[in-house]
C-alpha cells in the first residue's frame, strides 16, 4: 500500500448527529482538532460551513427528508448520535426519539461502504435516575427498568441491527453535561450563571433554589470536552465495540459544598436554600435581562437562547444521590477526568470572556 493509500485510507469521516446541541457541538470542535477527520454536522438548524466542517440541514422526524439530506454522504465512517426530541410525557418521548435514529441510520448505512461504527449518546435515563432514587453507583450491567425508556429502544435497534454487519455500535452514558452552548434546552451551567447574575443584578444572594434534600445529596457532572473525547475513543478503539460506558468526570460533589464556591465566583453572600420553580419565578425576568444586556455591554443574546429554568428544575429536584459507576471505561483505556468544581469555574469564565454574563 503506497503512502497516499495509507492516508486516504486512515482517514475518518464523522456525521455528528444533533451538532447544535451542548454534546454535539462540543465534539465537533473537538474532532476538529484531529488531523485524520472529516466531519458532517447534521442538525434541524443547520450551520455555517468552514473548511473542517460541512453543516447539513435535516428534518430528521421526516424519513424522507433525511434519507434525501444524507444520501450522498457516501464518505460517513463513524455515526456519532445525540439528538434530542423533547416532549411533555416520558412516554411521548419514545416514537420521536426511536424515529430519528432509525431514519439516520438507514439513510446511511445503505451508501456508506465503509461504515464502521455508530455511537449512541445516552445518559442515567437507562437507570431510571429521572424516575427517582436508583441504585447507586449505577453499573452498565443494572438491569432495565419498566419502559417507556427511548434510550433503552435505541440501543435495543442497534443491537438488533448490527447483527451479521462489519459495523459496530457503542453507547455512551454521560451524567449532567455541562459545556459551553447557547440557545440549548439542557445546559445546567448555563442555568446556574444566568440565575447568579440576574440575582446579583437584582441585589439578592445567591439561594440554592431545589427540593431541600437536593443540597445535600450527592451527586456527578460530565464535562462536555471530557465526553467528547471519551465518545472518539469508544469509537475507535476496537475493545470498545459493542459495549456501553459510564463516563463521568470521576469526582462527587454536594450542592451543600459547591454552591457557596460559586457564590464566590460571582461575589455575592449565599442565604439559606429556599426550593422555588425557576421556570415560575424567572418567566417575568426579561425585562431585567435586557437592562443587563444594554448596561454591562452584553453580546445581544435574547432571554430565550439564555433560560433552560426547566432543566435546572429538573437536576435540582434530585434529592437522592445520583450516580454510577465509571470504572469500566478506565478498565478499558480511558483514563481521562476532570475536576468538577474548576470545570464550572472555566464555563463561567468562557461566558464571561463572551460577554454572554457581565
């Protein structure tokens, strides 16, 4: 095999699914990075093209339109999944959610000749963790819970689907993800600095605002740049195929403990923790979030690309420990971690040097 051979042939080609959201994003810029990548970035909104990466826009509820929009994508070696359909019931979840993976994948595996995995992006769901307390630390070998779960269905295709094929499949079960990204629906750093700084703005200490046991109760985050490259390495290390992981930043942490570090951060007193609906109680914010924008010089981000209260609602409901396990992705090679508290600390700091907080 000459050189030139060599090279094409050790070159990749990721189609990252869901490239606008905190996940997605993040590994796009990490990919880029990687000199032996070519990336597509498919998403409902699309993108602006540069010269690393190639934005597809694609209804990917419409089997039709996704099969039109990625048919050429003959090149696509590495499926990187993490779309996201939101819908009011845990139930209504499942169809949307089954859907657009089942569309991508055949969409492309018929005029792909050289696929050769497909990761999918999960989380403690596979648990029950959203459901209530669940055994802790969660293990890759817990047995499912009673459906409806979409990402046990999605994982259950693929498994299904990969029989007898050259390609493989992994799954990836990240905590909260936190990164930097705007305008996305589950972004609890993002929560966190929004809420510090209209707080401040408004001269009221910084309150934790969840169910009282959520305080106490320990709990893991998952650095978005952590799961990026803990999504490559499952992607392309061979002792990984057909296998799910745990990954997290390997520290436990207590609201109890961190919030006041974060209080600090933004120079402001905490009070004691008083549980609050932020969806109610910041749906009458805007007003003061452009005044903040106008007076600190702000970039011009609307309220709405800035608020996720129903997320934050939601991670600050969980008065029970949450947790797993992430021996197993160590076990197998990836020995990667992040310090939880500096990780926030860094977030705030990129929405500071972005204007997007004052």
């Amino acid at each position: 095999m000459n050189t030139d051979q060599r090279s094409h042939h050790s070159q990749k080609t990721a189609l990252v699914v869901g490239a606008n959201g905190v996940i997605g994003r993040n590994l796009i810029e990490y990919l880029a990075t990687l000199p032996d990548w070519d990336i597509v970035g498919v998403s409902r909104r699309g993108g602006d093209s540069t010269n690393r990466v190639r934005y597809i826009s694609a209804d990917l509820l419409d089997q039709e339109d996704t099969i039109a929009k990625l048919s050429s994508s003959t090149e696509v070696t590495h499926i990187f999944y993490a779309a996201y359909q939101d819908r009011p019931t845990w139930a209504e979840l499942v169809a949307p959610n089954l859907a657009m993976l089942v569309h991508v994948v055949e969409a492309i595996e018929p005029v792909a000749a050289n696929l050769q995995h497909v990761s999918l992006m999960q989380g403690y769901k596979v648990y029950g963790a959203h459901l209530g307390p669940f055994k802790t630390p969660a293990r890759e070998t817990d047995a499912n819970h009673m459906p409806p779960e979409f990402n046990i269905d999605q994982q259950n295709f693929l498994e299904e689907r990969q029989q007898g094929k050259a390609w493989t499949w992994s799954a990836l079960r990240p905590s909260v993800v936190s990164g930097f990204a705007l305008g996305n629906p589950m972004n609890l750093a993002m929560v966190i600095a929004v809420y510090a700084s209209i707080s401040k703005e408004l001269g009221i200490p910084l309150r934790f605002p969840g169910k009282p046991g959520a305080y106490h109760s320990l709990l893991e985050m998952t650095d978005a740049d952590l799961l990026a490259k803990a999504t490559v390495w499952a992607a392309t290390d061979e002792r990984c195929a057909n296998q799910a992981f745990n990954i997290t930043n390997g520290d436990l942490f207590r609201w109890n403990e961190l919030w006041p570090k974060i209080a600090k951060y933004f120079g402001m007193e905490t009070a004691p923790p008083l549980q609050m609906n932020l969806e109610t109680v910041m749906a009458d914010k805007e007003p003061v979030w452009n005044r903040m924008v106008e007076l600190h010089g702000l970039a011009e981000h609307s309220y709405q690309e800035v608020s996720s209260w129903k997320f934050g609602d939601f991670v600050f409901s969980w008065d029970y420990d949450f947790f797993a396990d992430g021996s197993k992705a160590r076990r197998f090679g990836f020995h990667e971690y992040v310090d939880t508290e500096a990780m926030f600390m860094n977030i705030f700091d990129e929405l500071r040097r972005r204007k997007v907080i004052p």
